[in-house]
C-alpha cells in the first residue's frame, strides 16, 4: 500500500527536486479483496450489495518526499466503517445519483454515500481519502513547521 504513495511522491519530487512532495493512495478492502473505482453503475450496485450490512477496512497510505534533502517517508492508516444493510431500493437510490462512480469502494461518505454507514472506527478524513492525522505525523517528522502555528502580528 505505501508503495505506491512512495512511488507517486517520489516521480514528482525527481521532477521537482527542490520542493516537499505529497504522495496517497487509498483502498477499500473487504474479506481480503480490494474494492476499486466501479467500472460503471451495475459494477457500483454489486459492491453496495457486497458492502451492506458489513464492515470493511479503508486503507490510506501517505508519503512526503523532498529529493534534494532525501527525505522519502510514508505511513497507512487503516478505518473501519460499518455499513447498515441496504434494501435494494436503497442500493438502486445510491447507484443511480453517480456519486459511486470513480470512488474506491463505490461510495463517498462525505455525500449521499454517508446515509449508507452506520458507523466508523478511525479516522473520518481518512475514509474521504487523505489521512489528515497520518500526514500531520509525517509532516511533524520531517521538522517543517505547521503553516497555520506561524505567529501573527499583534
């Protein structure tokens, strides 16, 4: 998993050697088989039915790369969400706004794809796709300073 968030930072910050580099990569994973982007709405329908009434993991990896100092770091952060069981009506209601589409897992939980989840255990930011928390830890690592920490006038 964090090898690709590796590999994405780690290309940008070749090309651009002088500059901090974010890299991420997110994916749902549900009885050990990854959930992608659905390919189109009956793809989307099969993994809401595959998700009702179950848990699955939301798996992000987060690198922060500079070339020029070598830093290349990356940490995962993996969420729990529970989903309530669907009806089909629900399934159909949910396929048919195209919000599934392009989204790993075939929902968004920051839309209407949070009517679908009863509850999460972990990180919500993690589960729209960046781990806000996971990239605070990298970034403190790294000694740079928080942007919004910088002092202002009186």
């Amino acid at each position: 998993m964090s090898r690709l968030a590796r590999e994405k930072a780690g290309v940008v910050s070749r090309a651009s050697p002088d500059s901090w580099v974010i890299g991420a990569d997110t994916t749902v994973v549900v009885d050990g088989r990854i959930l992608g982007k659905p390919a189109d709405t009956a793809d989307a329908r099969r993994m809401l039915r595959r998700l009702s009434g179950r848990a699955h993991h939301v798996v992000s990896a987060v690198a922060l790369a500079h070339e020029e100092r070598g830093v290349l770091r990356s940490a995962v952060s993996s969420t729990r969400v529970f989903f309530r069981k669907l009806t089909s009506q629900d399934v159909e209601w949910y396929a048919g706004t195209g919000e599934p589409m392009g989204k790993a897992g075939g929902y968004a939980i920051q839309g209407l794809g949070g009517a679908l989840v009863s509850r999460i255990e972990g990180s919500f930011s993690n589960v729209v796709g960046f781990p806000l928390e996971t990239f605070l830890a990298l970034w403190k690592e790294a000694s740079l300073p928080l942007p919004w920490a910088r002092r202002r006038p009186r």
